[in-house]
C-alpha cells in the first residue's frame, strides 16, 4: 500500500468494534456502527485488502498458564553490520520466548520483551540462549513489577 488509505466514521466505528472483540457477528457489528450488514462485510474486506486490518486472533493470560514475568531486555550487539543484525533478527524470531522486538535508536540496538515463568526461567533463557549468541555484545534486563497497561487497540 503506498497511498495512505481515507476512512470514514463508519470505518472507524468498525475497527473500534473489531479491536474490542473479533468474534463479533456480522449483524451485531452492522448494529453497532450503523450500516447494513452486507456494507460492513464489504468494508471490512477492502479494510483487509488494504492492510488496516490483519489476521483474528484471541488474547491468552500468560500468567495463569504460569508464564507472568515480562522481562525488558536491552541489547547490543558487536556490530552493526547486515550479517550481524540479520543473523540477530532471526535468532529473535525463532524464540517463543520472545513476545516483541524492537530495533532501537539510541544507546541500545534493541528492545526484547521476554515472556517468562519465573526469575530462574530468564536466567536459563539469558544464560545458555541470548548471551551465547555469535552476534551478542551485552545486554541489560529490567523485571516488571506489574502490569499498569496492556493495550491491543490502536487508538483511532
């Protein structure tokens, strides 16, 4: 998509609804933003093929499946060549562990937000898996205490 796609207030109501709850029916959702229901099925698929929205997915508490330590991990790695930073992003993609990666500007070259089930777990993880990757220079862990926000909404 190269143009920056213009959207009305019906399209907005629809993305405020379907980031709500995805499993919304189609005649709920037409309910809910005040359009016919063959008018939000249409919308919602030039929304999809226009990229704005992206696949359905359900929300899982980590913490009562015994996985409630986020972990913000700061990263620097040797150098920053393309062999380095590509071997790195693939090593990141390839861990479960690893909720969000972000390449950063600034001191750090990355932000990792580690998802784990306990201290010990992340000293495991750290120890024997992140710092012992080739690309790995240092890193600095930071533990959340608790979680004051957590949003999956894009603000509209």
């Amino acid at each position: 998509m190269t143009e920056k796609r213009k959207i009305d207030a019906i399209d907005r109501k629809l993305l405020h609804e379907l980031q709500r709850d995805a499993s919304i029916s189609h005649a709920d959702l037409a309910e809910r933003v005040g359009a016919s229901t063959a008018s939000c099925w249409r919308r919602m698929r030039a929304l999809e093929a226009d990229g704005l929205l992206g696949r359905q997915v359900r929300l899982v508490n980590a913490a009562r499946l015994g996985r409630g330590v986020n972990v913000i991990c700061h990263i620097k790695i040797k150098n920053n060549s393309i062999e380095t930073t590509e071997a790195f992003e693939s090593f990141i993609a390839s861990r479960d562990e690893i909720m969000e990666c972000y390449s950063m500007s600034g001191d750090w070259n990355y932000l990792l937000r580690i998802l784990v089930a306990d201290v010990e777990d992340y000293n495991r993880f750290l120890m024997r898996t992140v710092l012992r990757h080739p690309s790995m220079a240092t890193g600095s862990s930071h533990f959340a205490l608790s979680q004051v926000k957590y949003a999956t909404a894009v603000p509209l």
